[in-house]
C-alpha cells in the first residue's frame, strides 16, 4: 500500500492485480479438488469445519481466503497443496 501526500492510502494496481490473481487461483483450486472428490459445497464444509456459504465465497472468489484456509478446504476434499 503506497502513501499519497494527503496522507491517505492506496493499493498500486500491480497488487490489485495480483490480489484477484490469487483469489481467482484459490477459487479454482478449492472448486477443482471439491469436484474431484465428488463433494458437494455443504459436505466440503463440513470436512473443513466451516460453512456451505464460506466454500461458496472462496469458489466464487469474493473476499479473502488465507493459506490456511485453502489448505484445510483442500485437504478436507482428500488432496494436498505441494508449494
């Protein structure tokens, strides 16, 4: 986040960018190893210790999902992120 000279804030657009990046990444992710182990949203959740609405916004990629979320989604589903 960069500093203006009235003292406010903002993000420069090589992070907006990579921000949705990420989440757009995260959305696939979370969505593609729920499909492969045929779970539904709800079932997924429920592996994970969350809510049907929580998969949901990480699959539709609103809002934020931290690396460990995603890893639990993930591995709620059977499969495992390798970094």
């Amino acid at each position: 986040m960069a500093a203006r000279a009235d003292g406010t804030h903002c993000y420069p657009i090589l992070d907006i960018i990579h921000i949705l990046f990420v989440m757009t990444m995260a959305a696939s992710i979370v969505r593609q190893a729920r499909e492969q182990a045929g779970l539904s949203q709800r079932e997924l959740a429920m592996r994970a210790g969350t809510s049907q609405p929580a998969v949901a916004r990480v699959e539709a990629g609103r809002g934020t999902v931290t690396v460990a979320t995603l890893e639990r989604l993930v591995a709620a589903a059977g499969l495992e992120l390798a970094w």
